[in-house]
C-alpha cells in the first residue's frame, strides 16, 4: 500500500478543513504540469489514487480524478440507496461518464444532463478518443429509462465488464488496489477494472448518479509523449493480466 510522502504530509498538517486545504493548494497554482514535471519523473496516478484511498475510513470509495465532476447530490442520493438496499458484497456502482462542452454549465441533475444530451452540448465520455472504452455503460439505454429521471437513485442494470470498459465506480474499500507500475498515460484505470472482473466483481449501473468531464476530449490535445507511454504500458498490460491468473487461480474470467 503507498503511503503518503512525509515532505507533503507536513505541508498539510495543522489544516482542519476543506478550505484550508484548498488555500495551500493553490499557493502552488501554475508551479508545475501534472505529465510534464521533468523528463526523469513519470506522474503515479495509481500511487497517488492509493494514496487517496489510504486516506479515508469510509466504507465507499469514488475514485475519480480532478477534472471529473460528480452529480450534485450524489452523497446523500447513495446514502439513501445502501439504507433501501443491502450491497453485495463482490458488487461497485457504475456513474455513467460524460463530457460537456467548455461553455456550458454544469448539469446539477440527470434531466438537466439528458437535455443537453440529446442536444449534442454533452456525450459520452471519451466519445472521439476511445468510444469503445465508455460504450459498455450502454449510455442509450440509461439515458432513456423510465420513472428514473431524478427520483431516488437506484440499481437501474448490472453489467459484466468486458475489454476495455474503462467505468467510474463507488465501490466498497475492500477491492484491489491500483497496481502501482503503471505511470503516466495509458491502462492505469483499465488494469484494475480488469482485476475486478477477474476477482469475481459485478457492475451495477445506478439510475441518476453520473460524473462529467467539462470540455470535449479530442484529439490533438495531449502532451507529446503520449503515445510512446500508451505503448509502454500496454505492453506492461499484457503481463499484469498473465499475473492475474496466478492471483486468481480458481477465477474463470479473463480481460
């Protein structure tokens, strides 16, 4: 398990709230570029997502990154739901993932989101990039359910993964960490979807919760060492899932 680095550790101490913590962060606003902070150094995004998690003794995580934005209530919409339902216990909750252009505003509800969908202002997450990594999520049939627009959030299907659903999920502090070896861009989030599939993990699509991304991903606008990290981990990608199979021996399920 990663633990936090003890030189940043003490640059936080002492801060009793969200807004303290935000004021220190942004005494470093423009400091540094998350993919481009030195040519030796390749950012942990899954040292850094286990650190996160090291963090809180909450019995649901969301794992998300900082330019993904959940829906307004989603909190205590999912608080709601674990009284009216008890979980499995091999089971995460799937936020569909979107992206809505720049200008717009942020939809605080699902109709608000379905509006704009159907309008073409939001769409799916990734669409242009990788449509094949979100299109799992079955983003049609979610967007037209019935009765489920913004009453009390429910298990609305549940899905088996298949490759490369890449789903944004609350899930309970018990599933397998991020592996750690994978830095910079590419199979980071994927590989330990993979491994949730693999352990047994079922995806259950909930009803009105959903996160966006603002501005549309397109391509173009990466930094320019992207596709050599993309090809880096993908071949790191073919040995993590073959180590997989000696983790999980009694497992039939393969990625």
């Amino acid at each position: 398990m990663a633990s936090f680095p003890e030189k940043d550790r003490e640059q936080f101490a002492g801060l009793e709230d969200c807004g303290g913590v935000f004021a220190k962060l942004e005494t470093h606003r423009d400091k540094y570029k998350n993919y481009a902070i030195g040519g030796n150094v390749s950012y942990p995004n899954n040292l850094l997502r286990n650190v996160a998690r090291g963090g809180t003794d909450a019995s649901y995580i969301l794992v998300i990154d900082i330019d993904m934005v959940p829906s307004a209530d989603l909190p205590q919409q999912f608080m709601g739901l674990l009284k009216r339902r008890e979980p499995a216990s091999d089971e995460v909750f799937v936020l569909p993932a979107f992206e809505i252009r720049h200008d717009r505003k942020m939809p605080a509800s699902k109709s608000e989101l379905v509006q704009l969908y159907q309008v073409g202002e939001v769409r799916p997450f990734y669409e242009e990039l990788c449509p094949r990594c979100q299109a799992p999520t079955n983003f049609s049939r979610w967007v037209n359910l019935q009765g489920q627009a913004d009453g009390q959030l429910e298990v609305a299907y549940t899905l088996n993964w298949v490759d490369p659903w890449e789903p944004f999920y609350i899930g309970p502090r018990t599933v397998p960490l991020y592996d750690e070896n994978f830095r910079q861009y590419g199979f980071n989030r994927i590989s330990q979807a993979c491994e949730l599939h693999i352990a047994g993990y079922q995806f259950s699509v909930l009803s009105s919760a959903f996160v966006v991304h603002r501005g549309f991903k397109v391509a173009g606008e990466f930094h320019k060492r992207k596709d050599e990290e993309n090809r880096r981990n993908r071949l790191l990608f073919r040995s993590f899932k073959e180590g997989l199979k000696t983790k999980y021996p009694a497992s039939s399920r393969r990625c």
